[in-house]
C-alpha cells in the first residue's frame, strides 16, 4: 500500500451542512471582541431562570462585589479597634 492511499484528507465541516445560508455572513463580526478577550459561562437552567441577561449577571454580581468590599472593611475596622483596646 502506497503513502498516499493511507493518507486522510481533510473534510470540509460546512461542506455537510449544505442548508446553511452564509450570504448575510460578516467576516471577523466578533474579530474584535475576540481580540479583547472573552469569557463564556454556563448557567445552570434555576439561575438563567432569575438572570436571563449578561447585564443582570453582571448587576447581581457587581453587587455581591460590593457587598463583600463592604463586609471586608466593617471586619477590618472592627479587628483594629479590637486589637487597639488590648
């Protein structure tokens, strides 16, 4: 058996996809988003249930932030002036 006859050819993936309408198609639409970097998180169904949108995450999370910075500070403040009483 030749070389050549064993060698795999690479298979066009859009090629099995023949119903596919790629005339409205933009090429590098998310070039730059991509270039800025990217996370992509799943939610679980109960929390895409109360957080539909990446502006609710983002809202609900800033504020679980904010929560804990202030949490942090009132421990911080509270363990000095513990400390200095001593």
């Amino acid at each position: 058996m030749s070389a050549t006859t064993m060698k795999k050819t690479k298979s066009d993936p859009l090629a099995e996809r023949p119903n596919l309408d790629w005339s409205k198609a933009v090429r590098g639409r998310y070039a730059e988003r991509m270039k800025n970097g990217s996370n992509i998180v799943l939610l679980e169904p109960d929390v895409l249930e109360r957080f539909p949108t990446s502006e609710k995450v983002n809202q609900a999370l800033r504020t679980l932030l904010e929560i804990e910075r202030k949490t942090k500070s009132v421990i911080t403040k509270a363990s000095k002036s513990k400390h200095a009483a001593a």
